[in-house]
C-alpha cells in the first residue's frame, strides 16, 4: 500500500492516520489531533480566536444554565451548534429567543444529538451568502480548489427542510480572485500555520465554510476532509495533466509545494438526486436505471448498494451527478440532461440549482455592457471594493475625533478648526514618512493592523521632537489589487495609532494600481500635521551646552527601519517568519518583529510644556550618530555610554546571526533606545522620573560634550557589551 485516503471524519478523529503511519504508510488525512478541527466545534471555534481568524461571535457551553442565559443577554440572534461529531445535523437555527432556548433543552438536557451535544457552541447568526472553499495542505503549504457553493434545502426554492447538499456549482462567481487572495491570507494560510504552531499540524483536506458578510469572509466551520456535494463539483475541474494522487501523495509527504494544483477553464454543476422522504425517514432498495448520459458528465454513487446484476438505492442522497461546460448554464444543462436519463422509484432533485448565480452573471455581464464590453474592473479596479472599504472604516475614523475636527470621512478633503485647540499664535509642522520593507512581513504574515501603528508613529514622533502636538494625520494606501479586509485592518491600526498619539484621522487615499504592484502587495505612507506656539519650538539649540545630560527613551523593538537587513539576516540564518522566535517565547519571529513603533506623544508634551527639554532627536534610521547631531548646534556633540541601558534581545540577536559590526548596529538600529532628549543636568532626575511615572522606561544615557569639528561627533561607547 502506497497511499491511504480515509473518507468519513469519525475515523479521522478516533486516529487512523496515526494508526497507518506508525506503520510506514503514507496517509492522505490529518492526524487525530488535527482532526479535532471538525470533531469539536469548540476547540474550533476558540482556536480561530486564539490565531485571530475571523468568525462569528460565540460562547461554548457545558453548563445548560449558562448556556441559556448568554441567549437572553447575546445582542444578536443566534444559532445553537452541537459541539461534536453529529452526522452534519448538529446545528439548529431558531428564529427567536424562546425558540433558542427550546433548541438549548433539547440538545443539553434530552440529548437530541447524544454525546456530541454534551458541550454547544452558541454563535452570532451571520447574514450573507455562503460559499465552501476545500484546500489541500502538508502543514505549511496549502493550496486550494475553486469556490463552490451549495443548495442545502430540499425543494426549489431554498424551501423544505436543511440537508447535506441538493447540489452545488463551482467557481462561485461570486468568488473573486480578490476574494479567494482575502481568504487564503486571512483564514487559510493561518489556519494551518497555526495549527502547526499548536503542535498538531495538519495534513489533508481543510474544507472550510464561510459566509460573507458585510465585515468580509467569516468561518461557519472546518471540516477535516472531502465533503458532499462540494467534492464532486470541484474535482472535475481538475486540469487533465493535474494528477490527483500525485498532490495527495505530495501532502502526505510534507512536499505539497514541489506539485501544482491545476485547474481548466470553465464551469462544474452537481444536481443530486434524492430517495422520497429525505432528509427523514426514505425508503431503500428500489432499482435504478441508468441511461445514456451526456457527455463531459460525472456520475457520483452515494446511497447506492449492488444486489447481483441490480444498483439499488441504499441512502437519502443516491446519485450526485455533475456535468462540465465553459459556461455555467452549459454545465448545468448537461447536469440536468444526465439527471433525466437516471430514473428510481420515487427520485427527486432541485430543479433551480444554480439559479442566483445565473443571476449574478446576467447582472455582471448587464454592467460591462453586454459581451465583449470591458469596465474598471476588467482592468483590474473594484469600485465596489473601495465603497466597501469607506463604508467599513468610516466609524473606525470617527473613533479619532479630537477637538478641532469630528473624523468624519468621505469629502473631498479632510477638515481642520485650527482655532478649536486653543494655540494663541501656533507654527504647523507637517511630516511624511512610510514603513519601509517593514511591510513585506506584515505581507507575509498576514497581519496588517501592526503597520498602522508604525505609520503613524513615524510621523507622530517626527513632529513631537519639534515640540508640536499632532493634530490630524491621512494615510496613502496603495496596491495592486484591494483587499477590503487588509486595507480595513491597517486602518484600524492608524486608528489605533492616531488614538494613542491623540491626533485625528481625517482622510486618506486608496489607490488600485493592478500593473505598478503585484497582486496582493502594498505600500502605505503617512500626512501628520501638528501645532506648537511659536516661542515653545524645539530644539532651542542656543540653549544646548557642553554639561548637559542625554536622556533616553527604550524603544518597542526594532520600530520601523532597518529591515532591509532583518530580512536579510532572516535569511543568512535559514529561518522563516512562522519559526518559533529565537528571543522570545511563545510567538513566531514574524510577529515579534511586527511590534509596533511605540509613540511617545503623551509622555512628552507635559514635559515640553514645561519647558524642561532643550532638544529632542527621534532615533530612526541612521541610528545614533545621524540622528542626534540634527538638534544639536554645530559647537557641541554627544557620548553616549551603551552601558547605561541593556540591548535588547532582538538586537543581540541581529548582531550575533548577521555579523554586524558595534558601528553599524548603531547607525542602522536604535539599539533600544528610540528617543533621546538632551536637558540640563538638575532637571535630568526630575525628568526621568517623569517619564518612568508615565509609563515609559528612560535612563541618562550620556551627556553633551565640546565639539571642535574634529573626529566624531556622536561617540558610542561600550557598544560590544
């Protein structure tokens, strides 16, 4: 035996993919660890929380009592889930609260699905259309099928009772390859990156239901292998020199990424025909006959059994099967002209499958102008995608209001009441700055809030160092093609930056430019503007004298530049960002290096109000010795005593991986220091223990010395401790 592909999900949980590899057998399904993913709904659902996957909101449940009253106090109407394996009938949708509460009693305390209810996922009731995505993986790498999506009530319509599936077509067009990159980065690639990180990675298929909502694609549910109807509507869409067990035995290898998953052009359409009575109780044995079917036609045996020469019905769902065309009214015309050739006593089947998203193509088509007619989005910019996004942030935007101005976007320009703030006789000082290669891990990671943050504080600590206060700041955001939920979750970190700065986010730009950046890349730049009276600007550089006292601020990590040669080093070190950190626990090395830029804003502006800083220099790239001479007049320098403070471990770690050099560690890096103030030596005490009582962790780290133009200017010393 070559190659094991277990089918049904009980025996993937109960462990027989570890039963077969302790035995040498390559197996094509998760172990039983994994396959928790689908056997508890619970586990599921608090792992997507833990890896920050989007899904709905939920509260899991032993207890009926505490069950019953997240119901009565959830703000949204909910759906009742049987935590475990419970043959696809777990899950109940009530229509009101008393009817939650039914469904509650009779999954907790009558046992309605048995064990598998001993525990219930109560859940926020997602509104939107569904669709199902089966992507394969060998626990790093996961490569997915075309969308499909399915028809689960019984009779046109979307009438009758919830089933497994009375067919299903692929692609769904409402599954834009927009959409698909969105829900590989969001959902897909971490999924899997988390389970590995989890100590169970997962090797098989990931089937994966999602709805899409306003906010974007959410998770309904993983399912740890193949499922109906959606597998027999995506396999034939397979290319013809994609080798299928190939792929799986590449999975099964840990090789997945050596081999393509190809598809052809074109269209699949699943119709299944049922038994009378399903999904109750229906009747077996009755003799089916197969006709001439047509061509590029599948017939998929479900419910069927052999009894001598005769194929008999032997479940609810017997026969799915699925025709293939260019368009999708052509695969369904061959579906359906095949389904007409089949006949048993009492078969039924849908006869409107695929109807909405006829629907939505005649619509689409309508908008282009008929055939052959190009729009925007044929040239690669979604309109819609950019009001989507608008909608979704313009109440993250209003969460910045500040007086002078009320974040309200969406004008041509973005407002400011200068006059508002009070200032007498204020100077604007204005900053521009982005986040550098910084971004290509944010990329990478998938994790986009972070740079937000590091946006604003670039521009933010630019302007404080003049003795300004930020006022209001927009954001650049430009790409290849809009993904509306990374671009909505970088705008939730300017948000969150502009917040702890305490400056307004009152516009911004979204540019679409498929050809000028790849796919899913982007870049990102920063518009601060503050204001300072004019006799409180900084540095009062004839203020600054030999004898003064360098004050520093610790930095966050490595902030915002310099990674040009993180990433090189990452490399020199063989390393990938979903390794485990080498500094720290718990957290892989991407997200440890996305920490963001910390913003001094508040801690400063008391201290600057009372005038107690000469000058300010924000350590960023250029490290110490190009920073500091900025604020410094041309008869002074500085020494600073790397003693005075620890490097911290991302920096020693940097240094020891990539071989840097004390000097260029320090004119790359802020070295942990990611502000330095220069003030007189009897208010340096006062001023450290100012800012340590706000949250900041500062230390004297030198002085300010005679400079005669000769050697160097910045002096670091002790930099090889």
């Amino acid at each position: 035996v070559g190659l094991v592909i277990p089918g049904p999900e009980q025996p993937l949980v109960d462990g027989i993919t570890d039963a077969f590899k302790k035995v040498g057998i390559a197996t094509f399904g998760p172990s039983g660890k994994a396959a928790v993913i689908e056997g508890s709904k619970a586990f599921s659902k608090d792992f997507m929380k833990k890896h920050g996957i989007p899904t709905a909101a939920y509260g899991n449940f032993r207890n009926y009592e505490q069950a019953c009253a997240f119901v009565r106090e959830a703000p949204f109407d909910v759906v009742i889930k049987a935590s475990g394996l419970a043959g696809g009938k777990g899950v109940l949708m009530p229509t009101s609260k008393e009817e939650a509460l039914q469904a509650l009693k009779e999954v907790m305390v009558d046992g309605a699905f048995g064990t598998a209810g001993d525990e219930v996922v109560v859940e926020e009731l997602l509104v939107g259309q569904e669709i199902s995505v089966l992507a394969v993986s060998d626990g790093y790498t996961v490569a997915s099928f075309p969308a499909a999506q399915d028809h689960k009530r019984a009779y046109d319509g979307d009438k009758g009772a919830n089933t497994g599936g009375m067919g299903a077509y692929a692609p769904a067009p409402v599954a834009t390859a927009q959409l698909m990159e969105q829900i590989h980065k969001t959902v897909l690639q971490p999924s899997i990156d988390g389970m590995r990180r989890d100590g169970f990675p997962f090797v098989g298929c990931l089937f994966t239901g999602f709805m899409l909502t306003a906010d974007g694609p959410k998770v309904l549910e993983y399912n740890c292998r193949f499922g109906d109807p959606e597998t027999e509507v995506v396999l034939p869409l397979l290319a013809d020199e994609c080798d299928l067990t190939e792929v799986m035995l590449a999975a099964a290898e840990g090789r997945l990424d050596a081999v393509a998953l190809r598809f052809r052009d074109g269209y699949a359409a699943t119709v299944v025909m049922a038994s009378e009575g399903y999904p109750g109780a229906y009747p077996t044995g009755r003799a089916i006959t197969l006709g001439e079917t047509a061509a590029d036609t599948l017939v998929f045996h479900a419910g069927t059994r052999r009894t001598g020469d005769v194929v008999e019905t032997a479940g609810g769902r017997v026969l799915a099967v699925t025709g293939v065309g260019a368009g999708l009214q052509d695969a369904l015309d061959r579906a359906y002209a095949s389904v007409r050739a089949i006949d048993f006593g009492g078969a039924f089947y849908r006869s409107d499958i695929g109807y909405r998203a006829i629907e939505h193509l005649r619509q689409q088509q309508q908008q282009q102008g008929g055939a052959g007619g190009l729009s925007y989005a044929d040239a690669g910019v979604d309109i819609d995608a950019g009001n989507r996004l608008v909608d979704l942030i313009k109440p993250i935007v209003r969460g910045t209001r500040r007086a002078g101005t009320d974040s309200d976007i969406g004008g041509f320009g973005g407002v400011f009441d200068l006059r508002a703030t009070g200032y007498a006789d204020p100077v604007l000082v204005a900053a521009t700055d982005g986040v550098g290669t910084k971004l290509k891990i944010a990329h990478e990671m998938g994790i986009h809030d972070s740079v937000g943050i590091d946006l604003v504080a670039m521009q933010v600590n630019d302007i404080i160092v003049q003795g300004a206060e930020p006022l209001f700041f927009l954001d650049y955001y430009a790409c290849g093609r809009l993904d509306v939920a990374a671009a909505r979750d970088f705008v939730q970190g300017v948000a969150a930056g502009c917040v702890e700065a305490g400056c307004a986010l009152v516009g911004g730009e979204t540019a679409e430019m498929p050809g000028l950046y790849a796919g899913g890349d982007y870049d990102v730049a920063g518009f601060a503007v503050g204001a300072v009276e004019r006799g409180d600007m900084l540095p009062r550089t004839a203020d600054i004298a030999a004898g003064d006292v360098v004050v520093g601020l610790a930095s966050s990590g490595v902030h915002s530049n310099g990674f040009s040669l993180v990433r090189k080093v990452i490399a020199r070190a063989g390393l990938r960002l979903d390794d485990a950190c080498p500094w720290q626990d718990d957290v892989s090395l991407g997200r440890a290096l996305l920490t963001p830029t910390r913003i001094y804003v508040r801690s400063l502006l008391p201290l600057i109000r009372q005038r107690v800083i000469k000058g300010m220099a924000h350590i960023t790239g250029g490290g110490f010795t190009d920073n500091i001479p900025r604020v410094l007049p041309a008869h002074v320098g500085v020494d600073v005593d790397a003693a005075c403070w620890a490097l911290p471990p991302v920096f020693g770690w940097l240094k020891r991986a990539g071989g840097i050099a004390a000097g260029e560690m320090a004119r790359t890096f802020n070295c942990g220091i990611g502000m330095a103030l220069v003030v007189a030596a009897e208010h340096a005490g006062d001023v450290v223990q100012a800012l340590n009582a706000s949250g900041e962790a500062a230390a004297v780290i030198g002085g300010v010395t005679a400079y005669d133009g000769a050697g160097e200017r910045v002096v670091v010393r002790n930099t090889e401790g």
